[in-house]
C-alpha cells in the first residue's frame, strides 16, 4: 500500500444531519461530512491473492485518478444496517466532480429501492439524476451490500455496472460484504476491453454465467486509479 500526501481541503469538523426537500414529496435526510485536516490519499490495493488473476490492469487507456473518502463507506453501512441485519442488499450511486484532472467523489445517493438478499433494484431514478444535474456531478458508479455473501460481482452486478463504465470509463463498483472474513470491501471495474465487450454482446438477464474473455482475462478486476482520502468532504442523500 503506497500514501501520498495532497495539498489540504478546507474540511473541518464533523457529520451533521440537515432535512431537505427534493422536487419529490418526501423530504430525504442530508448528510455532510467533514474530515480533520493534515489528510493522507491511500491508494487502494489488494494482496495478489485477492486479485482476479492478472497482476497488471488490463486497461488500455489512462484513467484519470478518483478519490473517495472511506468514511463515505463507512457511513453507508451503517445506514444499510438496517437492511443487513434483514439480509437485505442495499444500494447507493455514487457521484463526483473533476478538477485538474481527478475526479473527486463528494455525494452519495441512496435511492428508494427493492431489496432481497442477493439483488437491489433502485426506483425513482429522476430523483437521483436531479441530484446529480443540479450539483454537475459525473456519474461515478456505485455503492451496495453483500449482508450474507462473499465480496464479488455477482452477473446481475456486472450488467449494472456495464451501464456506468459505458458513461464514464473511470466508474467503478463498490461491494460491501461484512460477513466475508477474507474481504470486507472489494472496489471493480470490468477489464477493457474484454469485460465490457462480454457485457455487451449479453442479452441474458437475471443471474447467469458469462463466457470467458477470448484472450483470456477476468471480465472483472480490482481498481488501480482509485484511492482513498481521508480529507475529502461529502454529502449523502437518502431518499428511502
């Protein structure tokens, strides 16, 4: 794990609770966080053990760095805790703004949504685009639980996450596995170009297997341009 120290945000002192008003009917809890200052930028990284297979990212172009705070997932999981303890999945969409060349992450959306224990489908998207219109925000992917399975992409979240890669090619998928004693949280892209084009081509929806990549490589792997970083200020907005 390498650190790299950043130039410091003006971020200062604690998460607070604010009720809001959307243009939807019911008012939605917002949440801003505030981390101290003197931050470190982590970048995140597994054990080769942990790794799809390839050591190297197959990614062909450059991506832009992403930054993210690790008390956002965090504080998802505790607000998921109520479904967890259901076995639950919960899901949020995850949202960000660049400058001078990195994405920052700063908002967090929890939509209204239906959950069973493997699957999360979130409803009333317009409420979720209207967040991300108004604050000019860059769709940066997602956010959901795994309550009683291991850390992985299931098929069903590998079409999810297909439609984010498609937008912004630096999306990425955060999976949160609390009951996984061998890896709590895991952070994926599909490989390009071998993921996105299997996901591409795949008209089967529902939980299915997906063939091999013809060249031989995972049709998802770990982020390498995403780190951690523990100065960075961010909103929540749960809409359940």
């Amino acid at each position: 794990m390498s650190l790299h120290t950043i130039s410091e945000w003006p971020c200062a002192g604690r998460v607070t609770a604010h009720a809001v008003t959307l243009s939807s009917p019911s008012p939605v809890l917002f949440l801003t966080a505030k981390a101290p200052q003197g931050a470190l930028v982590t970048h995140v990284s597994v054990a080769d053990s942990d790794k799809q297979s390839n050591t190297e990212p197959s990614v062909s172009n450059v991506l832009q760095d992403v930054h993210i705070s690790a008390q956002l997932m965090e504080d998802f999981l505790e607000l998921a805790k109520e479904n967890t303890d259901k076995d639950l999945e919960t899901c949020g969409v995850l949202g960000a703004f660049l400058e001078n060349g990195t994405f920052y992450v700063t908002t967090l959306i929890i939509p209204k949504q239906d959950s069973t224990s493997s699957s999360c489908q979130a409803l009333n998207e317009e409420d979720v685009f209207a967040i991300q219109n108004e604050r000019s925000l860059f769709p940066m992917g997602w956010i959901h639980t795994h309550p009683s399975q291991s850390c992985f992409m299931s098929s069903v979240d590998l079409h999810t996450h297909y439609s984010y890669q498609m937008m912004v090619p630096e999306a990425f998928a955060i999976v949160l596995a609390p009951t996984d004693s061998s890896r709590s949280y895991g952070i994926f892209q599909l490989t390009e170009p071998s993921g996105m084009s299997v996901l591409k081509e795949c008209q089967e929806t529902g939980f299915h297997p997906h063939k091999e990549p013809a060249d031989g490589s995972p049709i998802y792997e770990h982020c390498s341009h995403v780190y951690t970083n523990s100065n960075l200020r961010f909103e929540i907005f749960d809409l359940r």
